[in-house]
C-alpha cells in the first residue's frame, strides 16, 4: 500500500517522515511516557506550586488533572525524535519506490538553520498520526471500561 508521507523542511529541502512503532519505543525509552515526550514537543509543562510540587486543576466534572501551561517546545524532543521519524520515513519511501532527496540529511540538521516551530509541528502531527492510525477502531472491552470508569467517578 502506497502511503502519503509527511514531511518536514531541513534547510532547503523537505525529507519524508514517519513515526512507528520503533519510533515511539524509542520515543518511550527515552521520555518514560509517550505523553510526557507529547508535552515537551508542543510545548506545555506542568506548573508548579511555590513549594515546587506540580499545580492540581479541577475540570468542569470535578476531576482534577496536571494544570499546563504553554512555552517553546523542547530542543531536546525534537533533537531525539527528528532523526528518528526522517529515518523511517526514508525506509518508508524507498520500499513504497518513491523519489527522496539523496543528501545526507543528518549533515542537514547540523548544518542549517531550521525554523523551531514549525519542525516541532510537524513532528507533533506525524505523531498523533500515528495514533489516529493505531487507535482508528477501539476494542469494544477497552470503550466500555472507560465509560464505567467515568460513570464511577
């Protein structure tokens, strides 16, 4: 099955992109939790009370969750994952036959400048593409679990 890749713009060139699932082991790996790698890639992080611990919000139905605010994504997320989903994505393109840019694009990435943001974007939607992809049909005993769990609450 031909794929549509995503891409990002390294330099002057656009390379394809991919994230799966040896992408998000290592992404875990690394971060400990896929949400947390979630987070710093389009940068929020937990804000902290005046004696350091993490700041608690209720929502609308009374449960509390992190409290987040917004700052720049994490250099360190995107160094990480960059090379990881630019790499699948070369291996995705070269077995689906298509034409890929035959720089080296690891000298890229050091090379050139590249706009922060919109790198991280691009990364944050291959991500969640990912997982509208691994996600697209939810096992019915997994639903039901979690509507029992908020009917308990």
């Amino acid at each position: 099955m031909i794929e549509k890749l995503n891409m990002v713009k390294i330099g002057e060139r656009k390379f394809p992109i991919k994230c799966n699932i040896d992408v998000l082991a290592a992404i875990q790996d690394e971060f400990d939790n896929i949400a947390v790698y979630e987070q710093k890639i389009i940068g929020l992080r937990p804000k902290k009370n005046a004696d350091g611990s993490v700041k608690m919000k209720k929502t609308e139905d009374g449960t509390e969750v992190v409290d987040l605010e917004q700052t720049y994504p994490s250099v360190k997320a995107i160094a990480f994952s960059l090379p990881l989903m630019v790499s699948a994505g070369i291996e995705q393109a070269i077995e689906q036959g298509d034409t890929i840019p035959t720089t080296d694009w690891r000298k890229g990435i050091k090379d050139v400048d590249f706009e922060i943001l919109d790198t991280a974007l691009a990364l944050y939607e291959e991500f969640e593409r990912c997982f509208r992809r691994k996600k697209s049909i939810p096992r019915k005993s997994t639903t039901q679990h979690r509507k029992k769990r908020v009917t308990e609450k």
